[in-house]
C-alpha cells in the first residue's frame, strides 16, 4: 500500500520535473496566410507578406560577402531573385531552417559558364549562440534570431514564393 507521503513526496517530484521542461520550439500560426517573402539585403529587412500587407518585419544577417548576387560555390554571397521556399529542417545546424530553391536553371547556366558550381544548401535559419554579435556569418543564408525563426517556421509553408532584392 502506498502511503499519503510517498504520494506527496512523489507528486512535489513529478511538480519539480515540470518546471524543467523547455518551451518547444515549434509554434502554432493561425493568422493571415504568409503569401510570399520580401527579403531587402541592402536594408537587411524581410517582410512576411499577405497580399500587399507586411505581416511581420526581420532584421538578419548575411554571407560574408553580402553585396551581389550569388554566382558560385563559395563566394560568400545570397542568391538574388525569385524562389521558392522548398523544404524545412527541424534538426537544422542552425535551430531551425526553411530552404529556399536555390539554384534554378538561370543560376546553374551562369556558373557552369564560368566552369563554376552554383552551389546550394541555401536557408532562412536560426543563429548559433557563438554567433549572435557576429555580422555577416553565413555562407550565403538569411540568418535571424532563434526566437524570430520560431515564428518564421510556423508561419511559412513550402511553396511560398521569395523575392530576394539587391
């Protein structure tokens, strides 16, 4: 037979493992629908849209070499154009991470003409604790704050298209 204070004492325990656990990452969204992405990197600003109706606004980071279009593996640089959001990892490197459809048939034709490879694996994604003071880090992604990137996640599906502005 179980005793009140084995219940007590077990219960208190069970209370204290709660206040452990971590708040998950991953959000629900149930507003507007994410139309498509705006992303400005001169002004370092992305744009959630609905229509013509911004619905959240995010500073970030870029590639080493931000000025310019990507033109091949390495450089350092984000593509600029229109794309797709692609794909998502829960498990990204990088906290969270939505891919965009980097590169298409134009970005492919301009490296393999300078006997490039156009290069790829390119995401919006989190950013690692030792990387939160550093600008220009990544190697050729949009990079926000985990937090942001929560939001982010939950609120845009794949096929969502991008727009990536000089």
């Amino acid at each position: 037979m179980i005793s009140r204070r084995t219940l007590l004492v077990g219960g208190a325990a069970l209370a204290g493992l709660a206040g452990c656990a971590t708040q998950s990452k991953f959000r629900n969204y149930q507003g507007p629908q994410v139309t498509s992405i705006q992303v400005f990197k001169s002004r370092r600003k992305m744009y959630l849209m609905h229509g013509d109706k911004a619905l959240r606004t995010f500073d970030f980071e870029l590639g080493g070499d931000p000025v310019g279009a990507k033109m091949y593996e390495g450089d350092g640089k984000t593509p600029e154009g229109a794309y797709m959001i692609n794909r998502r990892n829960p498990n990204s490197s990088y906290y969270l991470s939505i891919g965009i459809s980097y590169p298409n048939e134009a970005d492919v034709a301009r490296a393999t003409a300078m006997g490039l490879r156009p290069g790829g694996d390119i995401f919006i994604h989190g950013t690692p604790r030792e990387m939160r003071r550093a600008q220009d880090w990544t190697a050729g992604c949009i990079a926000v704050t985990n937090r942001e990137m929560e939001d982010i996640y939950a609120m845009v599906r794949d096929n969502t298209p991008i727009y990536i502005f000089p």
